[in-house]
C-alpha cells in the first residue's frame, strides 16, 4: 500500500490512472443493460460462504453435473436466505444471462418440497440492473477525470513556476547566487555533480535546491526529472580550489 502511495508523487501515475479509469467507466456504460434471467434446474453439490479479511465476501454454489461455480451475495435476496441448504438437496437457480452470478432462487424443505422463492431487486425489476451498472460507469468517469484534472494542474503549473517558489515540504526558493562560471567542455554531457548539489547542463554549473528535486536553469526553478551523472564537466565549483 506504502508503495503504491509512493507513486502518487509522480504526476504521470494520475495520467495513467486517469486513462484507465475513464476507459473502464466508459466502458461500463455502454455496456449497462437490463438483466435477463435464465433458469437452471439442478442439485446442489457444494454451497459455502467466502469471506475476506474476516467479513462476509459471497456465496459460492456447484451443482451436480455442472462445472460452473454459481456465486450470489446473500444480504441481497428478500425473504433473507437461510445460512446453509440441504446437501444434495433440489433447488432452481435464475443467474443473469452471460454471468454466473444468482439473481433468484427456489429452495426445497429436506423432502424436496415446499419450495421457498428468494429473489433480488435485479430478478423483480431488470431495469435496475442498468441504472446500477451505469451509475457506477459514471463514478469511474468522474473519478478517472479527477486524475486528469490533477495531472493537466500539476503539467501546466510545473512548467510555469516562477523564479521564487515554495518547494513542497521545504522553504522558499529564491534566486541563487551567482556561480563562478567553468569553461565549456567540449563533449560534455548534462548531469548532476557526484554530490549532487550541482547541476551541469553543459555551459555551466547551475544550483541545485537542498531537496535535489529542482534545478535553477538561469532564470527559474524547474522540475529535475530524471537525470544521470553528468560526464566530461569540469569541477563543480565547491571542488574547485581557491587561493
């Protein structure tokens, strides 16, 4: 959890998650519809309940003859459903149409009669199924452009920092002092000092802020990103000896 949290520091992660966040809700509602029931006669098999982290997950069913695992939640069915079935007892399951998920069923006493119907608000009213469905579309639209809101915020305020400026958990940044100027190196490559206190970005040695997250590029603070060591710079110059 710690490390997924951690990547929230990072403005791409709220690009990422926005995207996949938006296409996932989209998704979603166009493809709400109402529930159709189809029936399924059989005999139970295997009926257990599953939890997570010690509370109450879902309903698992097999019946005889039949590969599939049937599933319901059975805080969702009227009149309330009872704990346990009777093994190998007979039963009618109603699932929605392209899902293994129960949305009735009819239970039988110990001598397989009297059966006792127990239903969902997706049995008795289909449409349900689609405003439910397209709700939660909705929500995963809404929060995925949250992300993107934050990612467009954090893109377009980063590139337009001024040249005094707050870095986050630190103290204000003002303009640096002058560096003494390093004769330009042929060859050089941009990077960070070995300290990395300072930053070469081929001309010349340039500040670095005590967090090592910004960089002074002569006018303004900007976001490092990712950098490497620079190569082929002369001595940064608090290694640079002085008479």
């Amino acid at each position: 959890m710690v490390g997924l949290l951690g990547l929230l520091r990072f403005k791409w992660t709220y690009l990422i998650v926005g995207v996949i966040l938006g296409g996932i809700g989209l998704f979603t509602f166009l493809s709400a519809h109402p529930s159709k029931a189809v029936e399924i006669d059989g005999t139970e098999s295997k009926y257990i309940e599953v939890t997570k982290s010690g509370n109450y997950d879902r309903n698992e069913l097999n019946l005889q003859g039949d590969s599939n695992t049937y599933t319901l939640d059975k805080n969702t069915f009227h009149p309330t459903l009872p704990d346990e079935v009777y093994k190998g007892g007979k039963m009618q399951i109603w699932i929605d149409e392209g899902t293994t998920t129960i949305i009735a069923i009819t239970l039988y006493d110990q001598d397989d009669k009297n059966p006792t119907k127990y239903t969902t608000a997706v049995y008795d009213n289909p449409a349900t199924e689609t405003s439910t469905s397209q709700g939660a579309g909705i929500f995963l639209g809404v929060l995925g452009a949250v992300f993107l809101v934050v990612f467009g915020l954090w893109f377009v305020l980063g590139s337009r920092r001024p040249a005094g400026m707050t870095a986050a958990g630190g103290p204000i940044m003002g303009m640096p002092l002058p560096v003494p100027q390093s004769p330009s190196q042929p060859g050089s490559s941009p990077g960070v000092s070995p300290d990395g206190k300072w930053y070469w970005d081929g001309q010349q040695w340039r500040n670095v802020s005590a967090d090592g997250r910004f960089r002074w590029d002569g006018t303004q603070w900007v976001e490092m990103g990712t950098t490497y060591a620079a190569r082929g710079a002369p001595p940064p110059p608090a290694a640079t000896p002085t008479s």
